[in-house]
C-alpha cells in the first residue's frame, strides 16, 4: 500500500494506477436490480434487442466500481478522496460481463485554496479502462486535499 500524499506532494503529469475488477452478469444484474433496473440491464436475451445489442453494465455500476478502484489504489490523498464536483463524466463504451476494469488517475493541476487556509485542490482526470487499455469510462474532478503545514 501506498502512503499516504499531502498537497505539496502532488504534481501536474503524476499518474496513479489501481487494482482490476472482473465485470460478471451477476454483478451487472445485482447492482442494476437495486439502482437502474432497466432491461438491458437486467435481462440478458431482452438486451439483444436493445441499443447496446447485450447485457450491459449501469454506467452508474461503473462509476461506483470506479469509485472503489480509485480509494483502494495508489492514489492516497492524507485526508481521503474529497470531491469538490465533477466537471464532466463520460461514458465511452458499454462495459459488459467478462470485462477487467482498472483506474488510471493523472494529476491535471495543483493549488491552495483561497477559502480553506490549509487545504488545496488536485484537479485529476479518472479514466476507467478495459483489459485493452481502451476507456469506458472518464471524468474531471477538482478534489480537496489536506496541506502539510
């Protein structure tokens, strides 16, 4: 496990990567029968016939396990992963059973804030990949993290 990075030791092009998870229908179907229970979700002959032609992970799914990738991987702010907003989020492809997903997080930018002596911002792009390196999935988040001093 990593240790644990304040602020100052955060820099632009600083990248962090993540352990893998293995998409299964049974996870697909789990978390869509409780968050988005919507056929292509959920049923895998129904969703032959859908826009995604198969069973297909929520994008909500993937974010969720994009979560959990990012807290538990080497990306270690001091005072956990904080998030200001999120400045976009795309999906860029269906993830579907079978897929191994793993987190790549890059430092975009750096800076103190102004209303939070003792706190900054570390602005990162999150793209979630597929066993290819391909991305399903990405998003911009200015996230607040503890200054050493």
């Amino acid at each position: 496990m990593s240790a644990v990075l304040y602020l100052e030791d955060f820099q632009p092009g600083q990248v962090f990567g993540s352990a893998t998870y293995a998409v299964t229908p049974e996870n697909i179907k789990e978390f869509a029968g409780q968050w988005d229970p919507q056929m292509f979700h959920l049923d895998e002959d129904g969703a032959k016939d859908s826009f995604f032609q198969g069973l297909a992970a929520s994008g909500w799914h993937t974010a969720c396990v994009t979560m959990r990738l990012l807290i538990t991987g080497e990306f270690r702010p001091v005072n956990g992963v904080i998030g200001a907003g999120v400045e976009e989020l795309k999906w860029a492809r269906p993830v579907r059973a079978g897929d191994v997903l793993t987190v790549r997080a890059e430092v975009l930018e750096v800076r103190a804030m102004r209303s939070r002596p003792g706190f900054g911002i570390v602005r990162v792009r999150v793209d979630t990949l597929d066993a290819e390196a391909k991305v399903v999935q990405t998003f911009t988040s200015p996230l607040v993290v503890q200054a050493r001093g």
